[in-house]
C-alpha cells in the first residue's frame, strides 16, 4: 500500500519533504506524532494525527506516538498569540495517564507484531539532561537566525505580544525529539499539522547536522470549516473524545449535523472507507440531499471508531426518539423512552422549587441550559426554548410540578438540537 497516495486523494497531505514517499515505498518506516498534554483528554482535533498514525500502522509502518510530557511544560508558539499558562507536574501526569488509555484504544501495540505502536514520554529523556547539556549538545546546532525564520516564531515577533525564551526554545526541544528517536528508536519520519512545519523541519535539521543523516516529513492541512468558523468547536466548547466530556450521543449529533460541503470534505479524512465508496455516496447524497446519506454514514463510522457501534446505536436511538417524530407531545413519550435517552444532558429540579413554582428563566440558568439568566431571557424571547416539546414564549412561566412528565421529569429544548432532561429531587 502506497500510504501517500492513499492519504492525497483524501486531502490529507500539504507540505512533504522530497524523498518521503519513496522511503515508505522502500521498507517499512517508523514514524512519529507529538501530542501536547493540555488536558486530561484528547479533542476531535487530534483526531487527524491519530488517523495518520493508524493509516501508517494499516501500511505496515510502525507508529510512534509522543506525549509531551517535557514541551507541555513549555508551550508550543505554533497558532498562538499570546502565551498560554504552564502546567504543573501533577496536572501533566493526570492528562497524559488520560492521553495514553485513548491512544491505546486506536493503535495496535501487541509486541507480537513487527509494527507494534510505541508510545513515549519525552520527560523521559528530558528530566536527565541538565540546561549547560542542552545548550551545548542541541544549542550549538541551531542558529538564532534559523530558528527566526519560522512563520510561528516570526508572527510573535510582529506581533504585540512577543514570545518569551521560553516558547522561543519549544522547537528546539521538538527537534531534539525527533533527533532522540532517531537515535534510540529508528524513527525517519514525522508527521503533525501544517502549523508544525517549522518544528517538524527543525528536527530534520538536527538529524543532518548532529547525526549526518537524513529524516523524512509530511504534514496535514489544518481542518477547516466551510463557513469559515472553527473545526471542532460548539456553543459548549470542544467536541472530546472522552465520552465523560462529550456523550457518544452528542459526538454523533456533531457530526450528523455538518455541512453538505463539509460532510464531502470530512468523510474521506476522517473514516476508513476507500475511494470508490466514498465517489458512490457523494453521487447518491448529489441525487438526494434531504436524506443526508452522507452525513449520516460520516456519523455512523467515526461514532463506531471513537466509541464502538454498541454506542453508536445508543446515539441512534436517542436521536430517533427526539426527532423522528417532534411533532408527538413529549407527554406521549413513555417513561422508558426518557430513561433510555443515552448521551441527552442531564440535570436535576429541586421539588420545593416546582412546589413553590420557578420561573422559566430561573429554571433555564438552575439547570445550566442557558448560562446565566440574562441569556436565558433572551432564548425565550427570541423563541428558542422549548418546555415538553411546547414552544416557550413568556418569560414569566411558572413552572411547577404539572409541569413534570411521569411525576419526574422535564424535557427542555434549546434551539433545534440540543436537549436536556430535568429530573425531580427531593
């Protein structure tokens, strides 16, 4: 399998070094993808990067994924405007032990295989070497003047931030990374986002110069939406891959809900499905958009990937409930078919409120449907909230326990998509 060919018809190449594919092509290659431990999760963001690794892994490379657990310390300047806040040790543990049981579940690391996946931190090698090491060992082989010829070390010259020496030295610490592997593990090649070229090329360099060798790169556009806003963003913040964060449900309602434009985009990135599968839909959804065919099938293989068709076929369900037929009162809905609403945001209803009877707006912020009550006032008047799948049009409802569907609960609805179920408490 030509693993760049595969990976350019379906958009998943920008910026190569000459030679890359014909090394892939010439024996089986060790190749490497840094992940920067922000959190105690990954976000769909890093799905690109996690795909890559299992494309090289499916041709019969071997995948190297590195959890920065020594540049999280520091802060890459990459796509920055400012600096963001360093992290301490514990909370770098706690995000990358989260960070390692995700990566676990995409990548094969069985050392019964040839092309195993490796996994490392680079606060292994790091945490030995002492600063009069660095600057001498990695230092002397970068100039100044190379280093600030990088896109994303010379925007934060320009602009009115500046960078700190600290963020100025994150690529040297990336290329020494890559040099390391090279070194100790047989890495050739890495792989990340076109916003890593300048890092990604520094660690080339240090190949060259330090070792007289040479290393291999490729990068990946950053995804983008359509409409010109951000990729895996929604009202409530990033789309994570820990079900704890983001539901399966609502990771599948995320990816139901894209584009015509993006759905052709995303499905050839971010499934498995091979050229002519992938022509065949895009003909079908052409013929008949309404059925959204597919987004439908986009949803279904990247829900499967992430969390397994098991939740997956929660998320169908749950979507089935709430939508297929909306114009069924909700005090039709059987008490099975609220429990059963796998992934739906839930909250909870004091009983002395409901008693007492508690306005719309209050009951909106209590339940964290709308983030404040000067937000929550503005969804009810300009329509956007819905009371057991009745419209809400005053803002001064009470709501009170005639309210609650089987004595216990409440389904709210804010704009079309997004569903909460209030549940009584004493």
């Amino acid at each position: 399998m030509n693993i760049i060919k595969e990976l350019r018809w379906r958009g998943m190449i920008q910026d190569i070094i000459p030679g890359t594919e014909e090394q892939l092509n010439k024996e089986m290659t060790t190749g490497y993808i840094g992940f920067d431990p922000t959190a105690t999760s990954l976000h769909i963001g890093s799905l690109v990067p996690i795909l890559l690794l299992v494309h090289l892994q499916r041709a019969g490379h071997r995948p190297v994924a590195l959890v920065g657990g020594a540049t999280g310390m520091i802060g890459d300047p990459s796509g920055k405007s400012e600096e963001r806040n360093l992290l301490n040790e514990e909370t770098l543990a706690a995000n990358i032990a989260g960070i390692k049981s995700q990566l676990e579940r995409y990548l094969d690391f069985s050392p019964a295989h040839p092309n195993a996946a490796l996994m490392v931190n680079n606060y292994d090698w790091f945490k030995n070497i002492s600063f009069l090491e660095f600057l001498r060992d990695a230092g002397k082989h970068i100039t100044v003047n190379y280093m600030m010829a990088k896109d994303s070390v010379k925007k934060r010259f320009e602009g009115e931030v500046g960078i700190s020496y600290t963020e100025f030295a994150y690529q040297l610490m990336q290329g020494y990374d890559f040099y390391h592997l090279y070194t100790t593990a047989g890495v050739k090649l890495q792989m990340g986002g076109s916003d890593q070229w300048g890092n990604i090329t520094t660690g080339t360099e240090f190949i060259r110069r330090k070792a007289g060798q040479e290393a291999f790169a490729f990068t990946c556009p950053l995804i983008r939406k359509a409409d010109g806003t951000k990729f895996g963003k929604t009202e409530k913040g990033n789309v994570w891959l820990d079900p704890e964060k983001t539901s399966p449900y609502q990771f599948y309602q995320f990816w139901l809900n894209t584009s015509d434009e993006d759905a052709a985009t995303w499905i050839k990135i971010f499934t498995f499905l091979d050229e002519p599968t992938i022509s065949g839909l895009i003909g079908q959804h052409h013929q008949n958009p309404a059925a959204r065919l597919l987004q439908k099938t986009l949803a279904k293989e990247i829900t499967c990937f992430v969390h397994g068709t098991e939740e997956y076929e929660k998320a169908v369900v749950t979507t089935e409930k709430l939508f297929a037929n909306q114009s069924r009162p909700a005090a039709e809905m059987g008490i099975e078919d609220l429990e059963g609403l796998e992934g739906v945001v839930k909250a909870v209803i004091s009983k002395s409120d409901l008693d007492r009877g508690i306005d719309i707006v209050s009951l909106l912020a209590e339940t964290k449907v709308a983030p404040s009550k000067g937000e929550a006032r503005k969804l009810v008047q300009g329509g956007g909230i819905s009371l057991n799948r009745e419209k809400v049009s005053d803002v001064q409802l009470t709501v009170t326990t005639a309210h609650l569907l089987h004595n216990r609960y409440i389904l709210l609805q804010k704009g079309k998509k997004n569903y909460y179920l209030a549940e009584i408490v004493l």
